[in-house]
C-alpha cells in the first residue's frame, strides 16, 4: 500500500483531497506526475480512489475514472468487497449510481457479507431514494435476498434500529424520525412482492411479522 511511507502517504493525501473537491483538473495533474497510481489505489481503511469518489458524490473524478482510466465500475477493492455501487448507495448519490449503471455496472453484486445494494441504501435512511433505486433500476427482487447472515434488507435495517447503531441515530446534529416510516414502507414492499419460493415468502412474512419497531 502507497501509505506505508511517507511519500506514499503525502501523494493519497493530496489526490484524497482533490477528490473531495472534486477538482479535475488536479486529478489528473496527479495522475500524469505519477503512472503508478492508479485509481484502485488504497486509501486508509480499504477503499480506492473510484470508491472513495462514489461514496462523496464526485461525479467529474468518477466520470474520468470510468471513461478516462477505464475502471471497472464492479470493482471490489474496498473494505468488505463493496463496489462502487455500494459505497453510492450508503450515501445516497442516486446521480453516481446512475453514472455506474451508465458504465455497466452490475447493481444486484453483493459484498463479501452477501449484502445487496438495498441493505446499504437503509444506511442512507431516505425513502425517496430507496423508492428511486428499485423502481428506475427494477431492484424490488432485491427486497426479498437476505445477506450472510440471513437478513433481507428490512430485517438488516431493523437490528440496527434495535441496537441504535443507525447513522441517523448516532447523529446529534441532524436528528432524525423517519425511521419507522421507513420500515413500514420496506416491509410492506418486501411482503408484497412475490417470490419464487412459496416456502420462503411465508416464512418472511412470519419473520417481518414478529419484528419489533
């Protein structure tokens, strides 16, 4: 990794910075000076340069990313195998997404933990947005696939809401009620969608059932 010396660390810093700027024209200043840095470069804490541009909503750096450096938009270097979708979605930058979708991006991957694009759009909490994501992207079938730990995207938001581990719960400046009228919209999208397991749907049901709000 580039950051184990100080050089290394002096150069991420610097693109990290014009990446939050979004400012191109030092993008790609950075990139000419130095052909070994590649936009899959790591920042601390697993995430690359394309990730890092899709999580803060850095259209133009992500834009040349794809077109420019040819990234691969399903890319999964980043903590816990997340794409660039992923890290999109966890923040809300529906313009990023539609920009990966634009560039053939897979939106049903999953990370390593089995979790779909929906299980880190309940991250975001706005329910505009997730309504966006499954209906221009046909993403419903999504409601019903539970992660690693077999909890589809409702259930996924209901144990941190349990725990008070949402990022609107943990937020003092921006304090947030929404949250139960987002698991009412999920579960009764996730329940009113048809499976191809009879089986399974019923067993869902039982399980969105005796959840606690």
């Amino acid at each position: 990794m580039l950051e184990e010396n100080k050089i290394g660390f002096n150069l991420m810093y610097a693109l990290r910075c014009a990446i939050q700027s979004d400012n191109l024209p030092q993008i790609v200043k950075i990139f000419a000076e130095h052909e070994y840095l590649t936009p899959d470069s790591y920042f601390h804490g697993g995430s690359s340069a394309l990730h890092y541009a899709c999580s803060i909503g850095a259209i133009d750096c992500v834009n040349y990313f794809l077109k420019v450096c040819k990234c691969n938009p399903n890319s999964t270097s980043s903590q816990y195998g997340m794409a660039p979708a992923h890290m999109a979605a966890i923040h809300g930058k529906l313009d990023i997404i539609s920009l990966l979708h634009e560039f053939k991006a897979d939106l049903r991957q999953v990370d390593n933990e089995g979790e779909n694009i929906l299980h880190k759009a309940v991250l975001c909490g706005d329910i505009n947005f997730i309504q966006m994501l499954t209906k221009v992207y046909r993403l419903e079938s999504l409601l019903t696939l539970p992660d690693k730990n077999s909890n589809v995207p409702v259930q996924f938001l209901q144990e941190l809401v349990n725990k008070g581990l949402h990022p609107k719960q943990l937020s003092k400046d921006t304090p947030d009620n929404t949250l139960p009228e987002l698991l009412s919209y999920l579960r009764a999208k996730t329940e009113e969608y048809p499976t191809k397991s009879k089986r399974y749907f019923y067993q869902l049901r039982l399980l969105l059932k005796n959840s606690i709000i």
